[in-house]
C-alpha cells in the first residue's frame, strides 16, 4: 500500500491558532480518514486542545516550534524573526525535506509566501508565485488568480498566471480543456494597460494547449462565463474582499427582510429549506482555501479569521491537489510553454536567415 498522505500543518497560524486549527483537523479526518498530519506549533498550547480531540492526537505527531508569525508583521521581520524557529517556517521546511507531502497555514499571507519562496523556490520559469482560490458561480466553480500574491504583475507573470491556472482547473475541477479569460475593463482588444494588453496578445498567439477567450470583465466572475480568470494581484484581492462584503451585506439585508413583519416571518419558516440551500452556497467557509502556485511543492493559505468548517475546507484543498499531481500537471505545462517559446524563437531566425 502507498504511504499515506502528510500535512504539515502551521498549528499556530491564524486569529486563533490551535482552536480553530485543532477541531478544523478533526473534521477533516472525518472525510479523509487515512490521511496524517503534522502539527508544529507551541506544544503547551497545543496538548490541551488535543485531549479534547483524541481522533487528532491519534493521527497527528506534535512538532514544537518556540515562535508563532503574528498576523501584523511584515515579510521581512517575519524572515528574521522566524528563520529555522517558527511553526510557519518548520511546517513549509517539512514538505522541501519531504516529511510532508503539502503544507497549510492559516497565518500571515506575506510572511507564508516569503518563506515559502526562500524555501521551496519558485519553478523554473516562473518569477513569483500566484495564490489561486476558488470562485462560486452560476456554472460551479471557477479558478482565480491572482488573489494578492504579486501586485501590478507585468504581461509575463500574467501568461505564466493563465498557465498555471489552466493545469489547476484540470486537476481540481475535472475540466479536460479549460477555458481562460483575462479580466479586463472591457472585451476590446485595445482596452486595458499595456501589461494586460500584451498579455492578451502574447495567450492569442501562444502555440499551447490552452483555450484562451480573452478579455473578460468584472460581471463575467458572477457568470462563470470561463474556467480560470487571470487578475493581476492588487485587482484580484479587491474583488475577492469586495465579493465577501456583498455577501455579508446581502444576508443582513435578507435577514432583516425577514424580521420586519409577522407575515415576512411567516414566509421566511414556509421557505427556509431554500434559504438554507441559498446560505449555504453563499458560505464563504466552503471555498476557503487558497494555492501558492508557481512553487515547488504545494501550499494551502487558509483564511486567518476562518473557524474549523473554514479550516477543514482548506485541508481538503491540500488533500486534492496533491492527489490529482497538482505540481506535475504545472510543470508539464510550463515545459510546453518552454518548448513552444523555443520553435518561436527557431522560427524567427529561420525566417531571417540566421
């Protein structure tokens, strides 16, 4: 039988760290029995939590780490302070020393992406990583990215995004053939900065297995009218925040709907198994769950105010992804991408003589 799968899992990451992170394991076990973890974090803190949660204690091996990242600090004071001594630096380590298969962390998004850079490194190729989440839409579910990793990326890092997000939706939606679209102010292809202008140019004319659709706008999120959406990183984390906002402002507004009469009352208990259908869809919590793509090795972000629902969501990601070869299906597409950029170049000298 096959080893069964790690997670190295930054125990203390997140608003509240093992609270959140403990019960978050335990459900997760429950749809993925055969599954192991590695718990690194502050082991005083962690042991009462665990004696609570015996199914956790069984599956999982304690790892103490002296320092936990706060959510406030910066990448660089993160580095220094958490070199080689933090539960966040400790877990990403054991997937480059392959004591792990795949790590997450609810912790601070810069800090695990600056470690996770200096430790795993980025894939050839590739100049910084993209977070990758999922986005719920009319169709199912999309892939987006970039979700704040790198902001004002230039055209290339874009093209690498689209890459890089076509080999997710193959292995984390069942898509064969993915379709990607570049989010733009508009469909023409004059509209937009340069950066996403010349990267629309450079998806059209690429000899790739991909199914470029270019430009697509704000609205086409909702509609899930392609499988991947490229954004630049400053964009795509305005419309993810901008996306949970409404979410909350429109069940507060259908909340207080509800409430406002005895008869809007009663018509809230005659439809409550839709309501509930609907509250459950819109549920954040289900999506949680973000990929560092471009690295090599696999790392879950999970939202650091998520709770155990949250957080168990965001294991399921790190369970799927590496068992559908996330890492192998990135790197295979970025060697076509490699060797159709050399034809290109062998074609421009032909073509000149050279």
């Amino acid at each position: 039988m096959p080893d069964p799968l790690t997670i190295a899992i930054d125990a203390m990451g997140g608003d509240r760290g093992p609270e959140v992170v403990v019960p978050g394991a335990d459900l997760a076990l429950e749809r993925h029995p055969d599954i192991r973890l590695l718990l690194f974090g502050d082991q005083a803190k962690l042991e009462p939590v665990l004696a609570g949660f015996p199914r956790v204690r069984e599956k999982s091996q304690v790892v103490h780490a002296d320092v936990a990242i706060s959510m406030e600090e910066k990448p660089s004071q993160a580095l220094r302070r958490g070199r080689n001594v933090s539960s966040m630096w400790a877990a990403i380590e054991a997937v480059k020393d392959q004591r792990a298969d795949v790590v997450v962390s609810a912790g601070n998004t810069g800090a695990l992406m600056a470690m996770a850079k200096v430790i795993l490194k980025t894939m050839p190729g590739i100049s910084r990583p993209a977070i990758a989440g999922f986005w719920p839409t009319l169709r199912g579910d999309s892939i987006v990215l970039d979700l704040g990793a790198t902001i004002g990326a230039d055209a290339d890092q874009l093209f690498d995004f689209a890459v890089m997000g076509e080999a997710m939706a193959r292995c984390m939606l069942g898509v064969e053939r993915p379709t990607v679209g570049l989010l733009n102010v508009g469909i023409e292809e004059m509209k937009g900065v340069e950066e996403v202008r010349e990267a629309g140019r450079r998806l059209r004319e690429a000899k790739l297995p991909i199914e470029y659709c270019g430009f697509v706008e704000g609205d086409d999120l909702g509609k899930g009218t392609v499988d991947v959406f490229v954004i630049e990183g400053f964009t795509g984390n305005i419309a993810l925040k901008a996306a949970e906002g409404t979410v909350r402002q429109l069940t507060t507004y259908l909340r207080d709907a509800m409430n406002r009469s005895l008869l809007t009352r009663i018509g809230y208990l005659l439809s409550r198994g839709a309501f509930a259908a609907l509250k459950a869809r819109l549920d954040p919590r289900t999506k949680n769950g973000g990929v560092l793509l471009g690295l090599n090795g696999i790392v879950v972000k999970s939202h650091g105010g998520t709770d155990a629902i949250g957080f168990a969501a965001a294991i399921d990601v790190a369970v799927e992804t590496t068992r559908n070869n996330l890492i192998e299906k990135i790197a295979a597409d970025l060697t076509a991408k490699y060797n159709a950029a050399q034809a290109d170049d062998s074609s421009a000298l032909n073509a000149e003589g050279v």
